[in-house]
C-alpha cells in the first residue's frame, strides 16, 4: 500500500471503502452516458491505479483477494445463470451451432496469433479466447418478444459449449506452460481434468439437492451451501493444476438445477453483482499498463485490428454454416451472429488467467480488454438490429404471420374445472377492505371463494404472551374480512397461521387451499433488510405457485372502469397479465385497453402482425370485455406507459426480472414507473416456469 496518498491511513479498510464508492456511484454515470457499467468499473480501476492517484495497488493482497473472488463469482454466474431447459429444447442444433462457433474462431484465432509470432501454445490459448461469448443481448430479444425464437434459443444453448470448451482449453494451455509437456503428461492432465469435471458436474448437483431436501426453507444455510460448493470446486480446480475458474463455471452448470430460479439464486446473484464482479472489473483496470495500452493502438494497432476482425468474421462464417445447415434466414443468422458476438465474462477471466500465468504479453491482455469495448457495443446494437426482424414468439411459439390463425393458443390461465379461490393476505387495517373488496370481485364472478389470511409470527414457545396478542389480532382482522366479504355475497373462509417467515406462511397456505391466485398489498415503506435481502413480495412472487397480484388501490376497486394493460410481448407470463385483467374486467363492467409500446426502428408490418396475434389471443378465451388496442412508438417506455395511465383508473404490469452473465442487473421499467404512477396499480408476478 505504498502508492496510497499520505493522508490516507494505512489500512485495508481505506480501499474497501473506495472499491464501495466506485462501485455505488461509476456504472450509472456511464449508463446515464449510453455506455456498459462495466466499462466505467474498468476506467474507474485505471483512475484508481497506479497510473492515476495511485489509491489502489492491484499486486496487494488484498486486491487479489477481491479480484480472484470477482473472478470466480463471475464465472459462476455464467454458469448459473445458462438456462439448461432451453438447452434442452434444441440440444442437437445447439451443439453444432456450439461446436462451430467454437471451432471455427479457435482456428482463425490460432492462425492469426502464429502469423504475429506467437508460439503453439500461446496461440491456441488466443484462439479459445475467441472461441467463447456472453449474452449480452439476451435482454434485448427478451425486450423484443422473440425469446423464443429458434435462433436465440439454438444460440442460448450453444454458449454451454462454448464455455465450457474454452474454458478447458485454458486449462490444459495453462498446464502445459507450467511444467515439462509430453504426451503422457498431457494424458494425465486431460484425464484428471475429465474426472474432476464428472466429479463436480454429478457430485454437486445430487450433493446439493440432497442438501436442499433436508433443509427444507433454511435460506441462509443453503446459500452458505452454494458459496461452499462454488470454492471448494474452485480449490479442487488448482490441486489438479487447472485455473479456478474452469471450477468456478462448473459449480454453477451443477448447481443450476438445484438452485433454480428462486429466492437462494437471488441471493447469491445480489452478492456477485453487488460486490464482488464489480470488484473484478475495477481490478481489470488496476492491471491496465497506460503507456502498453496507448501502444495497442501504436506499435501493434495491427494485431488490435487483426483480433477485432478474426473474432467477427470467424463467428459470421460460423453462423453461416449453421445457416447452411438448417437453412435458417438472413435475420436468424443475423440475429445468431451478434448474440455471440460479446466477449466480456469468460473471455475476461481466462484472458486474466493466462495473463497471471505468464502465457499471454501485456499487449493481448490489452487487446483482449479493446475487442472486449469493441464487442460489448456492436453486439447489443446488431442484436437490436436484427432481432427485431424476426418473427414473434410468445412461450416458445412462432406467430409468424404465416401461421394458422387456430394454432394460435387461447391461453386460458384461471382453469374453471377446479374451485376458483383467492388466498388475501392481511396486515394492514388502512388497506384491508380495498383489497378484500378487489379479491371478492374476482372470486364473484367465477362462483369462487376467497380465503383471508393473516400472519402470526412465531415463537420458540407457543404459550408466549406476545403470540397471543397477534393471534387476537389477528382474529379481528379476519373479522373485518368476513363483514366485507359478506356485502359482496361471497363465500370467506379466514385462517390463521403461526409461521416463523410471512411469506413461507402466504405460499404454503396458498397450496394447501389450491388457490387460483394471490392478492395482496403493496408496502412502499421498504427497510434495509428487505433492500438487502427482498422483500415478502419477493419471496412471494419466487415461492408461490399460482399467479401473485400486488395492489396498490388508491379508490375503491368499484370504481375501476378503465384499465391499462402494457404488453410489451406475447410471452406467457404477459399474456397471464392480460388475462387478470381481462378476468377483473367482466366482474365489473370495466373497459381494457392494451398498450404496445415500440422503438422508433418497428416497422408498420411488425406492428401489425404484433396487433393481429395479440387480438386474437384476446379473444380466443370466449371474453366479453370491451377491448382496444393502442400502439405508441416511443423509445421511452416507462414514459409512454406513464403518459397513457393519466387516462385511466388502474394499471396492470407484468414483473419480470432477469440478471445477465455479467452479474449485472438488467434495468426495469417497472421500477420507474412505481415511483411516478398516479392511479391504482397491480404488479402482477409470475410463479416460476
């Protein structure tokens, strides 16, 4: 810590505290500039180093502490964070697409490297840093309604490969830099590298689901148990000589079942994207040699533009085979193209990787860092360019306009062949009757039923004085429930439940009545542990298995007639929106409007497929509702859907929130327009799929 300013004291806590700051107050200042957060981190970390004030010493360690446990983390995100079901949806065309997007790029990469004077070795390395792509794009086609589509899911599944793939070529380059190379010593490694990756693949998915079965709701120590299997592989990686990171992304693929898309995967994402990938990146920067930096552009501008160029081509041809093959479109292939693009999380670690290890120069490291800017920018922008050209898709269903009309689903979300039931969480006497009044409405008019709830919390002795007072407390709120469920002339059925967690309580109670939905109230007075850890919203929308409406009434739901319903896309969970809307709508005379928001790009033919397929879905359900359809072109979501609720009662919005590979969260138009909403709300969350 010599290069610290005299002033500062002399203790790790002074770059803690900066490391925090940076990471709090750089990304939305570059985000606010239309650029990457993690190209801020990485400036920040030049600002910060030695060639800057000097703050920060990337060879204490202390940063390499926190740069290895970014490293991992963010290789175990990437692992994590591949949806293995998509994977398996086109496995066979994901693995060709995988294979030549991988092959194809190590081949280029590796001629190119050679033609600069690099040895086999150093080369092959070079080459598998091409060989490998992060999705930055994914919430683009997430965005655009084409999830679904072949090409994006082909592309998904591919990146399994592609990483995986790179990631033992990096191991075994590593290791024959590190000693004597033979053929019986490279035998050896590949075997012990095969058997180590069996071990964590098989071991730590039926460890950990064994693990989860027995703890049950013990949150905290099953993302204690995830950390553990994340280092303890990441260790298991360097006994066999192999960099941890290879162990890092296989934790993740052998966790990625047991964890699923719940609240302990939230948990241990929120820690890696707060702390410590960020951390990482700002240590990318700390490594950045100023003076061999400007050089890339100087004396080997030449191999800065070679690398650029054999990444884009090699992964176009690669895309083109696949094209060939399966004779997907111009778009498709487009679209397959830009998607692995990016090189950013994988390519970074093992970049760093073979930095470390002495088997890449100062000038690839800060070429790799170059075509890591270059690619971070062109691919989310082609992504965008193409992607919108494909045909719709909603659920894994392709509405192109050349489908049969009859194909298209009518996606009936509330079955009526069993009792409809609406579990009401209640706490809160100022908001109770709205929210009684709203699930009464809805339970009417499907002849169902509505179940009050309310809470205990509790204690290590039932016989705790305090538990009797909720539980009376409890009771009197449950009465007013009866009282208001009794003008509506709906059936109640109030419970009480002792539960030590509010949302465990809420969702169990849920499956045990076989509840069609949940209605509850919105809390706006969120404190630190709920920031830090989610709140019973959260944990409700993760654990519950039917759909959860949140209200924030601010009139009586009788007085509701106009309702906005933003559908951004034909994806289920939109559509299941839609439908509650649609549901509440005919219970009480209101009127629904469905508002398509699209950039300035979408073409009046996409716009009018968009509006076909989603009318049609509209009334596919046999619904009554007066409905019509707007559509504003504005590349200002939040506030177009903001402009549009001034006109009417109440809004119905589909939460949906995604992290990418990066760790870094993907921003929420619903977040925005919560704070600036001026009419009755509901956000409606999805179980998982």
């Amino acid at each position: 810590m010599d290069n610290l300013p005299q002033w500062l004291p002399d203790t790790p806590i002074v770059p803690f505290t900066v490391l925090l700051l940076v990471v709090l107050t750089v990304p939305p200042l570059f985000e606010r500039l239309r650029l990457p957060g993690l190209v801020g981190l990485i400036a920040a970390g030049v600002v910060l180093g030695s060639d800057g004030l000097g703050i920060l010493d990337p060879g204490d360690d202390y940063m390499k502490l926190f740069t290895d446990i970014g490293k991992i983390y963010l290789m175990f995100v990437a692992g994590l964070e591949i949806d293995l079901s998509e994977f398996q949806r086109k496995k066979d065309r994901s693995l060709v697409f995988g294979f030549a997007t991988f092959a194809i790029p190590l081949t280029a990469g590796t001629f190119m490297a050679i033609m600069f004077g690099y040895g086999w070795n150093a080369a092959i390395l070079i080459g598998s840093l091409l060989a490998s792509h992060t999705l930055l794009g994914y919430p683009i086609v997430s965005r655009l309604g084409v999830a679904g589509n072949e090409a994006v899911t082909v592309t998904i599944g591919a990146t399994i490969f592609t990483d995986i793939a790179a990631l033992l070529v990096l191991a075994i380059c590593v290791s024959i830099h590190g000693g004597d190379f033979s053929a019986t010593s490279l035998i050896i490694q590949v075997t012990a590298l095969a058997l180590y990756t069996v071990a964590v693949l098989v071991g730590l998915d039926k460890a950990g689901k064994l693990y989860f079965r027995r703890t049950g709701d013990e949150e905290s120590n099953q993302f204690l148990f995830i950390l553990l299997a994340v280092f303890l592989a990441a260790v298991g990686a360097q006994i066999i000589n192999v960099d941890q990171i290879v162990g890092a992304f296989l934790a993740g693929l052998a966790v990625n079942d047991v964890v699923g898309r719940g609240p302990v995967e939230n948990k241990v994402e929120f820690v890696g994207s707060t702390l410590f990938i960020p951390f990482f990146f700002v240590g990318m920067g700390l490594l950045l040699d100023i003076t061999a930096f400007m050089e890339s552009f100087t004396q080997n501008l030449g191999f800065v533009i070679a690398i650029v160029l054999t990444l884009l081509s090699a992964k176009f041809l690669a895309s083109m085979v696949v094209k060939l093959i399966y004779r997907y479109s111009w778009n498709s292939m487009m679209t397959m193209w830009s998607l692995s693009i990016p090189q950013v999380a994988a390519t970074l670690a093992a970049a760093l990787a073979g930095f470390d290890a002495g088997l890449i120069p100062d000038s690839v490291f800060n070429s790799v860092v170059v075509l890591m800017l270059i690619t971070s920018v062109i691919g989310p922008l082609a992504t965008s360019h193409f992607a919108r050209k494909l045909p719709l898709s909603g659920g894994g269903l392709d509405l192109s306009s050349e489908q049969d009309e009859n194909a298209l689903p009518s996606l009936t979300f509330f079955p009526k062949e069993k009792p409809f039931k609406v579990v009401v969480p209640v706490s809160n006497p100022l908001t109770e009757r709205y929210l009684i009044e709203m699930a009464a409405i809805l339970a009417r008019q499907r002849s169902g039923s509505i179940v009050p709830l309310s809470i205990a919390e509790a204690h290590l002795q039932m016989d705790e004085p305090e538990l009797d007072v909720a539980i009376q407390r409890s009771e009197r709120l449950l009465e007013r429930a009866m009282a208001v469920s009794n003008e509506f002339d709906v059936e109640a059925i109030p419970r009480v439940r002792i539960d030590s967690d509010v949302a465990h309580g809420i969702s169990r109670t849920a499956r045990e009545e076989n509840a069609s939905t949940i209605v509850m109230g919105w809390n706006e007075n969120i404190g630190i542990r709920a920031r830090l850890f989610g709140s019973v919203v959260d944990s409700v929308f993760w654990s519950s298995h039917c759909p959860v409406g949140v209200m924030r009434l601010l009139d009586d739901p009788l007085n509701i007639h106009q309702i906005l319903v933003p559908v951004k896309s034909l994806a289920p969970q939109v559509m299941e929106a839609m439908r509650f809307a649609q549901l509440f709508a005919e219970s009480n005379q209101a009127e629904l409007t469905l508002l398509h928001v699209c950039d300035r790009r979408t073409t009046p033919e996409q716009i009018q497929e968009f509006e076909t397929a989603l009318m049609k879905i509209f009334h596919g359900g046999g619904s009554q509702v007066p409905g019509q359809m707007k559509t504003v072109v504005s590349d200002d979501i939040a506030q177009a859907i903001l402009e549009a609720s001034q006109e009417v009662d109440m809004v119905v919005l589909c939460s949906r929130r995604r992290r990418t590979a990066g760790g870094l969260a993907v921003s929420d138009v619903a977040t925005k327009i919560l704070g600036q909403i001026t009419c009755s709300m509901v956000l409606f969350g999805e179980p998982h799929w």
